[in-house]
C-alpha cells in the first residue's frame, strides 16, 4: 500500500527544472556591460568552456579550442574564466533567490537547480477550485504543441506550474539580471530533458502523455541523465544505443551485467520514471553584493558605494545564522591607456572581537567594517594618483556556525523563532 500511496504522491508532483542561459559568459556580460553586444567566448586553458549567443551564431561551439574559435570567429573577444569565484558566487545567489519562493531547491552544478514546486502549485489550485474559476493559461511553450485538457488535474497542475516557472525566471531577470530556461514536468529527469526544448530565455512544459515521445527523441543513452560514461560504454557493448533499445532489453540480462539496482534503476529512466526528491543543497560558501557604475574616482564615493553594500548583505547573513570569518573587496579599474578593464581583489581575516557582533545588531559593524575595506581598497589603489573604477565589490565567506547555537541548540531554536527586524534580544 504504502508504495502505491508512493506513487500516487510522486505521480502529482511538480518539478522545475531551471538552467542558466550561456551561465559564464552571462556573468562576465554583467560584471563588463561592454561586452553584451559583442561575441564572447570564456577560456579556461586551452578551451572555450562556453560562449554568448552572438558568438554561436558566428559558428563558435560550447568547449571549442580557442584556436579553432579564433579561426571562426576573428573578432571574438576571450574573457580568463579559470577563477571560479564570480561564477560561485552568482550561482548562490540564484539558489538563494529560488529558495526565498520555495524551501526545495537542489543546486545542479552552477548553472541548474531543480524546484519542487509540488506544495505551491497545490495552493493555487486550491485557491483557483474555491474561486470557481477553471480557466488557466499556459506560460511559454508546450512539448510537442500538446492540446491541454482543463479537466485533467496532472494537466492543470502542470500549467499552474508553467505560471510559477515564468515568475521564476522573471524574478532572476529582474534581481539578478539573468535569463535562463525553465522545464516544468512530473519530476526531475523528465523536467531536466525538457528544459531545452526551445533556447535561449524560455520554458517548456511537459505533459505525460508526450513523455514518451520525448524519451524517444533522444538518440543517444548517454542524453538520458543519470547514465554515466562507463554504463553507457557497458550498455553500448550489449547493444544498447538509444532509450527504446533499453526498454525492450531484457531487464534480467541487464540485471546479471550491472546488478538488480542500476539495472533497475536505469530501465525505470528510459521510461521517463524518476521518483528521486528534490534535495536541498545545503548553505551557500558566501555572501556577496556589488555595484557597477560608469565612475567613481574619489575615495569619499568608494566609501559611499561600500556603505550603501554593507546593511543588505549584513542582514542577509543575519538571517542564515553563521558568521563570516573573512571579508573580500573586488575592484574593476577603467585603464584609459589601455581601454581596458582590470579586476583586483584583496581579502582579509575579520577580527574576533567584530566576528561575535555578527548578528547582534549590525549598524554596530559597519563602521569597523568599512575601515577594514578602506584599507583592502588602498592595498589595490594608489590614492594619489587619479583612478577610474567602474565595480566594487563586498564579499563574506569562511562561513562557520555560531558556537552556542549549534542546529538542534535551544539557542539556535530561538534565533529563528525570533522576527528578524526585531533587536535581537
């Protein structure tokens, strides 16, 4: 019984599935505005580890060699991409804004995550049967142009959850400048195939009936995720090259090559059958916040820029609960010999004695604090001497936990009881 009551829950679930546009060059279009236009690829070594639309469509491929981009692409400009920290910390940042809507996020590398958004869907369909309205649209595109069928509640729930994804991705857009494509389905492994139907900026949703067809437009075993390098080599020895070959194969010969559970657990996929949960993901490493401008060349606006940084980003790590142990300052310089940009940063421990106010009442913390990037600010720039910045940049990380309020302590209970405007008292 208590399986079937399983499957009928996982059945009725809604599961976003949300992956960044271009993720890398995205964040170096926003970081230098001056690129949005122009054709960029991202290098790490000797490859193009991913690139913006304009460069696509100069014939420029994700993991390209440089050379080869090159050659393709005489104008493309490569932006270093071997320092990972702007990436990470963007990418929190969007797990961060996904988990203010909805508790169950499951961070997929950088650039995906996937959203349980079973509960919130049920609410709106609640609150739709009680307004006595049946009528909702769908937001973005429909796998295979699916008729939807207004009395079928997987549908409604479907297209309900449609509605959400856009808000999601509205809400990316408008608080982090990001755009990326959505796939809503009945769980993870069918709302990841799906996400990429239609590219770049816009979502898909899957209906069951067309589950199928989906799984069988993939022409290879290795396009169904969660079937790794060397499965995929096993299964293609026995002749296994796509989903349908899997399928008709004989689950008790699979069994005896890979063991009961692969075995099992890889069929249930070339069906679209997944019923893992969508597993929060844990803390994010930082905090960071940043502005850009098109000058700032006085030390009395740098102060400003970073005063005005400061109290958002110290509430925000009052509300996660752990205190930052370092604290980072990042600069991007204008060289009007060059025409270039350049970007600097200096990091440094925070002192004890301003670590324990972290969370008690933070308009105690932003004088010291800013003092300290004064400092870090001067390491990196000759005061003197006229300067031309154009981002600053404020980061906490070396998060660790509060010593008293362990997760599980009375102490840490009360914390998030306590209202967060409140004195802290």
């Amino acid at each position: 019984h208590s399986k079937s009551a399983s499957a009928r829950s996982a059945a009725c679930r809604v599961i976003l599935h949300m992956d960044l546009d271009c993720f890398y060059a995205q964040v170096e279009m926003i970081r230098n505005p001056d690129l949005r236009d122009k054709p960029l690829g991202v290098q790490q070594k000797s490859l193009v580890v991913t690139c913006n639309y304009e460069a696509r469509k100069l014939g420029v491929k994700k993991l390209m060699s440089v050379k080869d981009a090159k050659e393709k692409c005489p104008q493309l400009i490569l932006v270093n991409g071997e320092d990972l920290t702007p990436y990470r910390e963007m990418s929190y940042k969007v797990t961060e804004l996904l988990g203010e809507f909805c508790p169950l996020v499951e961070r997929l590398g950088f650039d995906e995550n996937f959203v349980d958004i079973t509960e919130t869907v049920e609410k709106r369909l609640n609150q739709l049967q009680q307004s006595g309205c049946s009528r909702v649209c769908v937001s973005g595109h429909v796998y295979n142009n699916q008729a939807i069928n207004l009395h079928d509640t997987t549908h409604v729930r479907l297209v309900i959850g449609s509605q959400i994804a856009e808000e999601f991705r509205e809400a990316i857009y408008a608080r982090l400048g990001l755009t990326g494509c959505a796939g809503v389905a009945s769980n993870k492994l069918l709302s990841k195939l799906v996400s990429g139907t239609f590219k770049p900026n816009q979502q898909t949703v899957l209906l069951p009936e067309s589950c199928q067809d989906l799984i069988r437009s993939l022409d290879h075993i290795q396009k169904l995720p969660g079937i790794g390098y060397k499965t995929t080599k096993r299964l293609e020895t026995l002749g296994v090259r796509n989903a349908c070959d899997l399928q008709a194969f004989p689950s008790a010969v699979l069994a005896k090559e890979l063991g009961v559970p692969i075995a099992q657990r890889i069929q249930n996929l070339s069906y679209g059958e997944d019923d893992s949960p969508v597993t929060p993901s844990g803390p994010p490493q930082s905090f960071s916040d940043e502005d850009s401008f098109k000058k700032c060349s006085s030390e009395v606006e740098v102060k400003e820029k970073i005063e005005e940084l400061l109290p958002n980003l110290l509430d925000r790590i009052c509300k996660d609960g752990r205190q930052p142990h370092t604290v980072r300052l990042t600069i991007r310089q204008f060289s009007s010999t060059d025409k270039w940009f350049n970007r600097e940063s200096r990091q440094c421990p925070i002192p004890p004695h301003l670590i324990q106010k972290f969370g008690k009442d933070s308009s105690n913390v932003i004088s010291p604090l800013v003092d300290i990037l004064m400092k870090l600010f001067r390491k990196m720039i000759n005061v003197d001497l006229p300067f031309h910045l154009t981002l600053l940049s404020v980061c906490f990380s070396n998060l660790k936990d509060l010593p008293s309020s362990r997760k599980g302590s009375i102490g840490f209970y009360l914390k998030q009881m306590s209202p967060s405007s409140g004195s802290g008292k």
